[in-house]
C-alpha cells in the first residue's frame, strides 16, 4: 500500500500526493472551462438575432420521401 509521499511508480519522481493535486487541478480546469464555454453560449444566444426563412429551409434541410 502507498502513503501520500511515496512515488507513484518506482522510477516515477512524482509522489501520490502530486498526482492527487494534480488530478484534482485538472478537473477543477474543466469545470472552470466548460462553465465558461456555457456563459459565452449564453451570452451569444441572447445577443442572437435568428430567422428562419421557410422557404430556403429546404434547401438545407430536404425533406425526407414519403
């Protein structure tokens, strides 16, 4: 079993320890990141004027054979 300062593997110069913080680091990037992405989504969307032309829709969206 390993403690918190051992080497993660035997010729691995990082400790358990370091990789736990540097785990933890990286997810709380992401979650920093995607709350991020999300804001400017938002923001954009909200700042978006979007419309709809019926009649071109089909050209980028045919409709499926019945």
């Amino acid at each position: 079993m390993l403690s918190l300062d051992d080497p993660v593997t035997p010729r691995s110069p990082q400790t358990v320890r370091g990789q736990i913080a540097a785990l933890l680091a990286a997810d709380r990037q992401g979650k920093a990141y995607q709350q991020a992405v999300q804001e400017v989504v938002a923001e954009l969307r909200e700042q978006a004027d979007i419309e709809i032309f019926e009649n071109q829709l089909e050209a980028v969206c045919p409709a499926e054979p019945s």
